[in-house]
C-alpha cells in the first residue's frame, strides 16, 4: 500500500475556463502552504496554456516563470517540500461566452392589436 494520496483541486479563470488536476503526494505533504501554492500555480498554468497532454504539460515553458519547464518547477518543488510531487492527470475546457444582448431595438416592424371597443 502506497504512503501517497491523490490531491484534486481546481481552478476557474474569469467564468469561463475550468480546470482540475490532480497530483500524487504524502497525505502530510498535502497541507503546506508550498504545496498548495504550486497547486494554484500549476492548474494557472494549465488554463492559460491549454496543454494538448501530460507530455506537452510538463516541457511547456512555466508561464510565471518562462526560464524553466513545468517539469523543472515540479523538481524543485520536490526538493523545498522534502516530498516528490507528481501530476498523475488534468482536464480542461472553455465555455463560449454568451453573446451581449442586443441594445438597440428590432429593425423589423413591430405588430401592435387594438382591440374594439
């Protein structure tokens, strides 16, 4: 039996970008400001970059911080936690804007029924 738990947690972009991930860390692990900084910091990453796979995820260029990957971020946050941290999966997905209502009124004529008296 594994010492390590599976963490989700998600993210939501201005209403209109979601993401989950879920990463692999020691139950203890879970509950350090570091690592529920790099949480946010990761699922960020995801909504503005929009990974196609794990592989992509993890040679994209950290978008905070472009001089290393995300995979690098991982091995240094390993190394201030004490604690290997792995990604094991990530979803993402967009929601179309609904369209402004319309200001100005119809061109089109309106029909208006009187009634007789």
């Amino acid at each position: 039996m594994s010492n390590y738990n599976l963490y989700i947690s998600s993210y939501v972009h201005a209403g209109h970008i979601g993401v989950l991930v879920e990463f692999d860390v020691s139950p203890h692990t879970s509950q350090e400001n570091a690592f529920l900084s790099l949480v946010k910091d990761v699922a960020m990453h995801i909504a503005a970059s929009a990974p196609a796979s794990m592989d992509d995820l993890l040679q994209q260029p950290f978008v905070k911080e472009p001089s290393i990957t995300v995979a690098q971020l991982l091995t240094e946050s390993a190394t201030v936690l004490a604690e290997e941290v792995s990604i094991t999966r990530f979803v993402r997905w967009t929601a179309e804007a609904e369209k402004p209502m319309e200001t100005e009124p119809p061109k089109s004529p309106s029909v208006i029924h009187r009634l007789a008296s």
